[in-house]
C-alpha cells in the first residue's frame, strides 16, 4: 500500500487536506473511488468516535488492487468560517467531491475510465447527484444511503430518540412538532424565502430544499451506471426495512443495480454493539473495524465494471 498525503482544491478558497492511497502495483493504471462523507463535520478518515469507516476502506481496498481518494470536509477544516454562513449542499459536499475527482482524472497513476464515487449515509444520498453533476464516474457505490429526503430522515431520527421516557418523548414531541412546520410547503417556497427561513443554527430550509429536490433514487433512475448499495441489517439510522426496501422497489427494473446487506453490521458498517439510537454513543465508542467480506464485495464490483 502506497499513501501520498494531497490537497484537494489547492489554490481555492477551502483548500482540504487528502490522501490517496494506492496499490502496491501500480504498474499501470488501476481503478479508483472518491469517498464522500456522511452529515456534518468529518476528518478524511470520517472518524465516529473510535470508528474509521474511510481509513478502513482505503486500506481494504488498495490491498484489493483499487486506489482511493479521501480529504477533510470542509465543515471540519472551516468549522468556524463555515459556521458564520448559511451552508448550501454544493458548498458543503458537492463542489470539493467534484475537486477531487478531477484530481483522480488527471493522476496518470489512475485509470480515469474507472472512477467511482463512494458515498457513505448523506454521501451516499449525494453519489448520483455528484456522478450528475461530474458525468464521468464510472459508477457509484453507496452505503448506508436513503431514497427518502434528507427531512423526512430528520424528523424520523428525532421521533426514534424519544425512547421509552415519558418526559423525554413530550420534549421530543414538541421538537418534532416544531420542525414538521418548518418542513410544511417546502417546495412551494421560492429559494429566497427558503434562505431567509432557519431550520436550527445556521442552517436554513433552502439547504432541505436543494437535497430534496431530486432524491438518490431519482438521480439513479436517470441512468444506467453500475449502483452497488449497501446496507447495514443492524443500522439504526438508515433503515433496512424502511430504506433499502424503498431503494429495492423504486429501483426494480433499472440495470446495473446490486444490493447487498450485511446482517450484524451498523451504520458504519462495523459489527453492531446495541440496536438503540439512544446508545450511539456507547456504538461508536469501542474501536471496531470493517469486515473483509465488505471490502471484498466493494473491490469485487469495481473490479467486474469493464
């Protein structure tokens, strides 16, 4: 395995700090993923706690023959210059994915035939607007994703962390009240009032708004590239039987379109501890990491695409 530390976006306003990691071989060109972060702040190695979902796939997969591109987000390297603006997907995620597969392109070290965009949970949301907006991926694998839309997510995450505490789902409740009306004509506003109107912090409605408008599912229903979707059977953030099976029957007649689960896995994809959301802290507290058999499958598919 061969790492290089890079910068993606050098020369721009948010320049990221990256690194890309090879195969031994490199003795010609061979196929790469750019990795795309979940929500929220997150180091290249998308560290949860003591879970490194992007380190672990990096170095799965370059011993597996597949280089791999992974940077800050800039909500993690920016957090306070970011913090006094309203953030917009494209500035959040977007536009530095779009960054560095160019960078992948242009490495003469890379097969630039063969690039693929490797999206975990938002990321993987995102993948099919990114392979839209970039147009020459190869393909795209997604983990932990959902067809449903980012709010619709939020409000059940809230609605799941009542738990069994009389007091704390009436607190919950009332969030989720409040938020519901936030939600309510979304998409009838126009994207002016929707910038002005705030969700929580500096987040503001026009930001659902643009993640909402086309869903993962209608991107991937625009074409026929190669779709792996993974899915953690233990995850309590994204659904097996709510988002996979939605992502299943939307996707049931379109090409190139693999699903795979793994049963004792969270939404990390590490071996699942607890099945609460409640207990996300004590999940992602003790240092695991992802199983062979998902690099093998995440390989095998970038491999088999011609």
């Amino acid at each position: 395995m061969i790492t290089e530390k890079i910068t993606v976006g050098a020369g721009t306003e948010y320049p990221l700090a990256g690194m890309l990691t090879l195969p031994d071989d490199i003795s010609g060109p061979v196929p790469a993923v750019v990795m795309v972060h979940g929500s929220g702040p997150s180091n290249m190695d998308e560290k949860v706690m003591k879970i490194t979902p992007f380190k672990d796939l990096a170095e799965g997969l370059a011993g597996r023959g597949v280089a791999s591109l992974r940077y800050d987000k800039r909500t993690f390297t920016y957090a306070k210059k970011m913090a006094k603006m309203k953030p917009t997907v494209s500035a959040e995620t977007i536009d530095d994915a779009l960054l560095a597969l160019d960078l992948l392109k242009n490495d003469p070290r890379i097969d630039s035939s063969r690039i693929f965009i490797l999206g975990h949970s938002m990321g993987a949301m995102l993948a099919p607007r990114i392979d839209a907006e970039w147009g020459s991926a190869k393909g795209m694998i997604m983990l932990a994703g959902t067809p449903y839309r980012l709010e619709d997510i939020v409000l059940r995450q809230l609605g799941q962390s009542g738990g069994s505490n009389p007091i704390l789902r009436l607190i919950i409740g009332a969030q989720y009240k409040k938020y519901s009306k936030k939600f309510e004509n979304l998409y009838q506003m126009s994207d002016e009032e929707a910038q002005k109107n705030m969700f929580a912090g500096n987040l503001s409605l026009y930001y659902f708004k643009e993640m909402g408008k086309k869903t993962a599912a209608d991107y991937l229903l625009e074409n026929e590239k190669p779709a792996l979707i993974l899915q953690g059977g233990r995850d309590f953030q994204v659904l097996k039987d709510v988002d996979l099976k939605a992502f299943q029957e939307l996707l049931k007649d379109r090409p190139n379109t693999e699903f795979k689960v793994y049963p004792q896995l969270n939404h990390t994809f590490v071996q699942a501890m607890y099945d609460d959301i409640l207990k996300a802290s004590k999940e992602y507290g003790t240092e695991r990491h992802i199983p062979d058999e998902v690099m093998d499958d995440i390989a095998k598919f970038v491999l088999s695409v011609a």
